[in-house]
C-alpha cells in the first residue's frame, strides 16, 4: 500500500466503505461504474489512464470477509469480481522458462492448476501461511490459452491433466465448476450483493 495511502487512512479513518463503483473483468481490465452503469448491471468503462491502472493494482488487496478493494486514500471501495480477483498473463523469460504475471505486474508463482467447465484456465499459489495470507487464486487471460495448450497434456475427458509448468515441475489439471470458485479460494466476487442481502435480512 502507498505511504500516501497509509498516511490518509490514518487521518481520517472512519471514512464509509463504498461498493458498486469498480470492476475487475475478465481479462484483467479495472472498469468503472456509474450510477447508470450499475442500474443496468454494466460492466462498466475501462480505466485507460497508465497511472491509475497502477495506483489501483499498488493499493489493491483483500479483507478479512475474502473481499477485495482498492484503497483509495480513506476510502475502501470494494471490487465486483467478473470471475477471479486476479487475472493473469503467461509468457516466456530471458532463458525461456514460463512465467505468470497479474494485472499488476506482479510475478504469481502457481502450485495448483484447474480447468472449468467453459475451458477457462485457474492457478492458485501456496499463500503464507506464516504471515496468514491465505492461497489466491488467477484466471489465465483468455488471449493465453493457446500459449497454455502447448504446455498441456490433456486426458480424454479433456477436464483433467498436467500442465508443464517449469523444468520438471508439473501440475496436475483438475477439473472445477465456475460456481464453485468463490468458495473453494474463499472470495466474494460481489461485495456489493452481499451488502444488499446483510441488509434485506435484518
């Protein structure tokens, strides 16, 4: 998180969370959206605009609930989810091994591997347990899955198999329902939802 983020939190640290306002899509793309975009149930616009891509991915990070926001200097806001928290774009380094990186640059170091039912691709990585950081889980862009075929041994049931992931490295593929990835990585994919159900219960 930036200092200057640190240093508005402490000033005013009762600022009100907000939801609704700021998407995460599929191919990694932070969109935002207005009061209409959000009575119509729109995506949302693309934020083109280099600098906050990347003040949004530097101070973006996950609550204690498994809800992902951006701190915006006091502000939380809340992000609504088009599948994964994080999504993730696969390429070759300098010596041609495989990497993985997020939508903000970060390096993400897989352990496991999974296939949906749409044959969309998902890494998860080990967490921390030490410092309490629980395992995350990236859908592999679109664009990648090609690049991601090359390196797969698929079984004939095509939703099982090993991904090649580094030099005698392989994953095991399993095969997950879409439905059922919230749960299993522990993620609200709409905050916003949420908070509109808390409050027509009670």
């Amino acid at each position: 998180m930036d200092d200057i983020v640190k240093q508005a939190l402490a000033r005013w640290p009762n600022v009100p969370a907000c939801s609704g306002w700021l998407r995460l899509d599929a191919r990694g793309h932070w969109r935002l959206r207005d009061e209409a975009d959000q009575a119509q149930g729109a995506p949302g616009t693309p934020v083109r605009h280099d600098a906050l891509n990347a003040f949004i991915g530097r101070n973006y990070e996950r609550d204690a609930l498994g809800q992902w926001y951006f701190q915006n200097g006091p502000q939380r806001v809340f992000v609504e989810l088009e599948y994964t928290p994080l999504v993730v774009r696969l390429a070759h380094d300098g010596e041609g091994s495989l990497t993985l990186t997020d939508q903000a640059g970060h390096p993400f170091e897989p352990v496991a591997a999974w296939l949906d039912e749409h044959g969309s691709v998902l890494f998860a990585d080990a967490g921390n347990a030490d410092n309490d950081v629980k395992p995350r889980v990236a859908l592999l862009h679109d664009h990648d899955l090609d690049g991601f075929a090359e390196h797969a041994t698929l079984a004939d049931d095509g939703q099982s198999g090993v991904f090649h992931w580094r030099a005698g490295i392989d994953l095991p593929l399993q095969a997950i329902a879409r439905d059922d990835v919230p749960a299993r990585f522990d993620f609200v994919p709409s905050p916003e939802q949420r908070e509109k159900v808390q409050k027509a219960s009670g």
